[in-house]
C-alpha cells in the first residue's frame, strides 16, 4: 500500500495506457509508447500527468497518446507476470515497498535506473525520505543501493476536519493526543461517530498503525520496514496500537459497522457531513478542495507523535524487457520539472520538487510546507502492508476483528507477527 498504499490503488480508480508513435526519418517504422498509471483525470497527478503527457508530446513531434484503461487490483495482482509478457507498457506507475516495487525488482523485472538517476539529477531532487522507498538491495528490501523507481510526488496521512461541527461543539484544534482523545469524547456525547473509517480495506489498518507509531522510534520502524532487527510484535509500541485501536471501537470513536466500508465510502461519507473526522492520505486533499460544497474543512498532522504514516508516491518504473528506455527517461524528467511539479502542488498534490512561491493556494502552502518538516525531519514512516507480500489482505482480516471483537489484540497481534515473519523468512 499503501499505501493505502494507498488511496486511489484501493478506490480502483483505473489505469491508463498510452501509447505514442515516435516517427523517424523516411524509411524508419514507428515506435509504440505504452504508459499506464492509475489517477482519476480530476486528481492532482492526473491534471499533472496530463499536462506532462502534452508537453512531451510537443517534445517529440509525431508521438500520438492512445488511452486503454486499466484498474489498479487488476496490476497489483498480476505484475509480475504482466512485466514479463509482450502486453507490458514501457513505463508505468507502480507500488512502492518490499512487497510491490522491491518484489518484482528481485525477480529482475523492472529497469535497473541508477545511472539514468544520477545522470539527469533526480537524486538530487529527491531526500534520502525519499529515495529510500525508489531503491532497493539484491533482496528487494528497500533502502537498498539500486535505483528501480523514481517518485515525483509524495504522500502522507493527515486528519481532515470538518470546521462547521469543530465550532458547533466548541472544540479547537487538537495539538496535543490528549486533547484529540478530549475531542473525540465530545463528539461521541453528542451523538456522533468521530472518526470516518473502513475496515474493508484502508484506512482501519493504518489507523492502528499510526497508534503504534506514536510509542516507536526511527529503529523500530527500520527493523519493520527494513528488516535490520527482529521485530517483536508483543512489544509496546504494537500492544499498545492494538489495544488502543479495540478501546477506540470500544467508546465509539470507531463504528463497529465499519468492518465492512470500503475506503471509498469512507471518503465520501466524510465529503457528505457525516464525520467529524477523516484520517487518510493526502490522495484525498485535491478531491476534497474539488468536491465538499457543503462546509468548510480543513487538517492537520497526527497530534503528539514524531512518526507520522507516509512516503514518496507511487513511483515511475520500466520493465526490464522494454525497447523504449529512453522514451520512458525523458517522459520521467518532464514530470521532474518545476512547472509540472507546482501544476500538481496547486492541484492538491505534495510535489518533490516545487517551488513554493509557484504555489497560490493557502492550504496547498501548508500541505507542502508540512510534508517538508516531516522529509527533512526523517519523520515519514510509510505504510503498514509494505514489508512482504501479501500483507495488505492479512492486515485487513486481522484488523477487521477488532473492529467485530472477534479477537483480542493479542491474538491479532499474534496473527500478523506470524504471517510477517513468514513472508520476511521467504525473502
């Protein structure tokens, strides 16, 4: 995932193709352009995209872009062998974390970019927050030394709030976990469910996540997500995410009828006034500025925590087998530039490399200004599912049980420790 992995891969929003005719000189064939990536055109990587699909066209005169949609689940769940068939695109954008990006690099599928990195400067435009999720060891552990993807946008979860009931209450911004608790118990008086949530697939896991988060450091999270230590799921930063997770259903800050929401009714019931409160990725910031008529809304980071949930974005990649790697580079570099870029950062979106003083939206200033304090501060600690493969489905049952009560959070815990380390055995 998740990212969720993230949103708009769980929202199934489509994935496109592209294809582009590259004439040559008289007597020369035309080369075909596939293109796949999964943003709604209305999004802000899909007004970017779009805009950077225009300019590399009038970049290389006679390439034509054709459309074949494509939905997300449909690549999640057969990549590997889609990379290795004659239907692969020449570049696409893909999943980042051991269990996407890092597992078909280890199977040598994808394009080994380091040198194309280093030679058009995207290094230097990426943090090492960032960079860490493009690259990969022999193992398909991220970290590594290899470069497999390049990221130009990043992502992170933040609370949205809806102002209209914030002030109908009384309650201020919470900046302290305390007084988020005290917000929560508010609400919870007065008849309403806080938190929006779905157990279906995101955000319920990372909800939990995040709790853990709030008890670890840097350490714990590199022996998670980067296998440099075992990892204890009995420890206190995981019982406590567990158990606090339970109390919340358990007090109504989460509806036990949630076990069954996708993430895209969750996100929508908050666009509809339902709930106070949203936690989720920044995916959601450019729909909600399009879409909430109805109230004014407005986020902000996870109160009390130095870790906070989030990475670089879903990552451009190049199928080992593709005739069209320098196609592929230059289409990356136009979406590496500033004017690109800052499209996406007055879309909604968290660019990598825009120029603040491009970007006219108050709101969109915070977003960015906030993801810079959490990059420069190695404070973004990606995504629950991204350690082995397969743990997107098992986080989503076991977490689904505590929504239910169907299990205690030690038996969850349990649970995922055991699936976790089998995946990390095999790898």
């Amino acid at each position: 995932m998740f990212e969720p992995t993230k949103a708009l891969s769980a929202l199934a929003v489509g994935m496109l193709a592209l294809t582009a005719a590259c004439g040559g000189g008289s007597g020369s064939s035309s080369k075909v352009l596939k293109l796949w990536h999964f943003e709604s055109a209305d999004s802000a990587m899909g007004v970017a995209w779009n805009q950077a699909i225009k300019e590399f066209e009038s970049s290389h005169p006679g390439v034509k872009v054709k459309f074949e949609e494509k939905g997300f689940e449909q690549i999640q769940k057969t990549a590997p062998m889609l990379l290795n068939s004659k239907d692969a695109p020449d570049i696409l954008e893909y999943s980042k974390g051991n269990a996407t990006a890092g597992l078909v690099a280890k199977q040598g599928l994808l394009t080994d970019m380091t040198s194309e990195v280093s030679k058009r400067g995207w290094d230097k435009l990426l943090g090492p927050n960032l960079a860490e999720t493009a690259k990969y060891d022999a193992k398909g552990v991220m970290g590594g030394d290899r470069w497999y993807g390049v990221p130009n946008y990043a992502e992170y979860e933040r609370v949205y709030y809806n102002k209209a009931m914030f002030a109908k209450y009384g309650i201020k911004v919470p900046t302290t976990f305390d007084e988020f608790t005290a917000a929560m118990d508010t609400f919870v008086k007065k008849g309403l469910t806080p938190l929006a949530n779905a157990g279906q697939e995101y955000p319920a896991q990372q909800y939990l996540y995040q709790l853990a988060l709030t008890k670890a450091d840097r350490t714990w999270v590199d022996k998670y997500q980067r296998y440099t230590g075992k990892v204890d799921f009995q420890d206190a930063a995981w019982t406590y995410g567990a158990t606090t997770f339970a109390d919340w259903v358990k007090k109504g800050y989460i509806s036990k009828a949630s076990s069954g929401v996708k993430a895209e009714d969750a996100g929508t019931a908050f666009m509809s006034g339902k709930y106070p409160m949203f936690f989720s990725g920044t995916w959601w910031y450019g729909r909600f500025e399009k879409e909430i008529k109805n109230f004014q809304w407005d986020s902000f980071l996870w109160p009390g925590t130095n870790l906070t949930t989030g990475s670089s974005g879903n990552m451009w990649v190049i199928p080992k087998n593709t005739k069209n790697k320098n196609l592929a580079y230059d289409f990356i570099d136009i979406t590496m530039k500033k004017g690109i870029q800052n499209l996406l950062a007055n879309n909604g979106g968290v660019p990598v490399a825009a120029d603040t003083s491009g970007v006219t939206d108050p709101l969109n200033k915070k977003l960015i200004s906030d993801f810079q304090t959490l990059a420069t501060g190695n404070r973004l600690s990606f995504y629950p599912d991204w350690p082995v493969p397969g743990f997107y489905d098992v986080l989503v049952t076991d977490t689904q049980k505590l929504i239910n009560g169907s299990a205690s959070p030690q038996s969850v815990l349990s649970s995922i420790g055991s699936s976790y380390n089998q995946g990390r055995s095999n790898n």
